[in-house]
C-alpha cells in the first residue's frame, strides 16, 4: 500500500480516499464523530430521524470528497409526497456538511422504533445534486427512494444517472446520545473513462466483481470501530491487490451559510411588495434557517 497518509492520522471526520489502479477502482471511507454530534444537537431529532439523517450525512460525506473543486458542492434531497418524512436535506461544500429533516412528530411516533425507509417515505425520490462551479457546470439525477437503506438508493442513482457501478456501505448507531456513522463507496471506473458519458454500463466485469467480493466482506460492527483506522480496514479489504493508493480527504466541519448578511442579499432580491408583505409590525422580516434551527430577524 503507497500512501500520503500521517501515521498518526486518526480519520476522525476527514475522509479517506482510496484508488486500485489495477482494477480500475476507486473508494471513500468516512467516519463522522463530532462534526455528527454538532449537526444532530441543533434539533431534538427522535431515534429513527437522527440516524435517518446521519446515515445520509454519511453518504454526503462520501459524495463531496469526490469532488475536485473546493467551490463545488454536492446536495442530497430526500422528497416525497405523503409521507412520515417531507423532506431531507444536507449538502457539502469544501469540507462543510449540514443536513435537516422535516417530517411528522406524531405520525413518526406510531411507526414504532425501527421503521423500514418505505415505512419513513412512502414513495419518494432522491435528488443528487452535482454542482460544478465554474467549467463542469451543474448535473442533477433523481431515481426513486427504493431500496432497504439511503445508499442502495444511492448506488441506483450512480448507475443509472452517472452508469458508474457503485457500492456503498453504511453503518449508523445510536449510543443514548451519542450517534456513530461511517460509510464505504467504492466505484468502478474503467481506464480512461473517468468524467465522460459511458454509452453501456457493465456490472458483471470482472475486475468489479472483484472488487464488490472484497468490499461488501466489511461488516458494519467494522465500519464503527474506533480501534479500527479507516486505513487499516483498506489494508483488510484489499492487501492482496497488488497496488492500493491512499490519500486523506479534506476534514469535515458543520458548516452553514446563514448569516443576517446573506439573508437581507437574499431578500433584498425580491420585489419590494413581496418584502412588505413578509414583515412584521417593526418591520422586521423573520428568517429561519432549517439547518441550524434559529431565526434571523433580518431589516431588509
Ligand atoms: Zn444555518
């Protein structure tokens, strides 16, 4: 295994990224610790939601340290019509995550405690959002909320809006307060193919069969250990590939972009009747940021 890696690099909320050139695969390993924490203490989210909304943190995570720009950002959007949960959101952007969820107290509370992502959705649709920043401009897939977990649906978009075979793992726990999340993508990105439109997808070739044998032996209890570095479950997967690279991904913090500054730009952008209406007697316009859970009295 080459690396670039500090050996006393802990991965504690910076992802690890991982290429086998003689497969033409490439991977993502991240752990979320306090960066989790911070995002799930601005709401009092009940059991199922905070690991719901953990779990896509988790595959946000994976998606944005794909990216190569530091202004590109990557937005994941869990939608449906009627179900317990209305909307999922959470993007990154240069090593920043935030994520919300908006659904039902009280139709969530007669799920019962481990509701299936149908029982939580109903039927429903992912949204990925790839936005490019500057020459790769913005790409956006929306394939259905099917499958057991966010990153089997996920792995749906990849091959049928990116036709890149994928395989994401994810694990997410709940320690009374404390919530634990890692997740694995591993891709297959045949020699030279890397950001052009493939005309036919192959998920039986061989080397990825390969790869998926190998990947899919990590166990969940694995993926949370914290005795266990990200690159040591590399070296579990893949030691007998003849040439694994790994480099550290850019640490993760809560990030957000509310600010009274930006809301009074966002505002000062609508008509001036649309202002009127939205004030209060003081002439205060109230703005809430979902992802924060506050409020920003804005004078615009
Ligand atoms: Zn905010």
């Amino acid at each position: 295994m080459t690396n670039d890696v500090d050996a006393a690099e802990t991965f504690s909320d910076k992802p690890l990224a991982f290429t086998i050139p003689s497969r033409d695969a490439r991977g993502r390993l991240v752990r979320l610790d306090s960066v989790l924490q911070e995002i799930l203490s601005a709401h009092d989210y009940p059991a199922p939601i905070a690991l719901l909304l953990a779990e896509a943190l988790v595959i946000a995570s994976l998606l944005g340290s794909l990216l190569k720009d530091d202004d590109a950002q990557v937005t994941m959007q869990a939608q449906t019509e009627a179900g317990t949960v209305r909307l999922l959101v959470c993007d990154y952007r240069a090593g920043e995550l935030r994520g919300y969820v908006d659904f039902d107290r009280e139709r969530l509370a007669e799920l019962g405690a481990n509701p299936s992502l149908f029982a939580l959705f109903g039927k429903g649709f992912l949204a990925i959002t790839f936005d490019g920043a500057g020459k790769q401009g913005r790409y956006q897939g929306i394939v259905p909320l099917e499958g057991e977990t966010l990153g089997e649906a996920c792995e749906t978009y990849f091959v049928q809006s990116e036709q890149v075979p994928s395989l994401i793992k994810t694990a997410v726990r709940l320690d009374g307060d404390t919530c634990s999340a890692a997740g694995l993508l591993v891709q297959h990105l045949p020699e030279g193919e890397e950001g052009r439109e493939r005309l036919h997808t192959r998920l039986d070739h061989p080397e990825w069969e390969h790869v998926m044998a190998l990947a899919t032996t990590l166990r969940h209890e694995e993926l949370l250990d914290p005795e266990l570095s990200l690159e040591a479950i590399v070296w579990r997967l893949f030691h007998e590939e003849t040439e694994v690279r790994t480099i550290a991904g850019h640490s993760l913090v809560r990030g957000c972009r509310c600010s009274p500054e930006h809301y009074r730009d966002v505002l000062m952008k609508f008509p001036e009747e649309e202002r009127a209406e939205m004030r209060d007697d003081e002439g205060i316009i109230t703005v809430d940021c979902a992802f924060c859970s506050r409020k920003f009295p804005v004078a615009a």
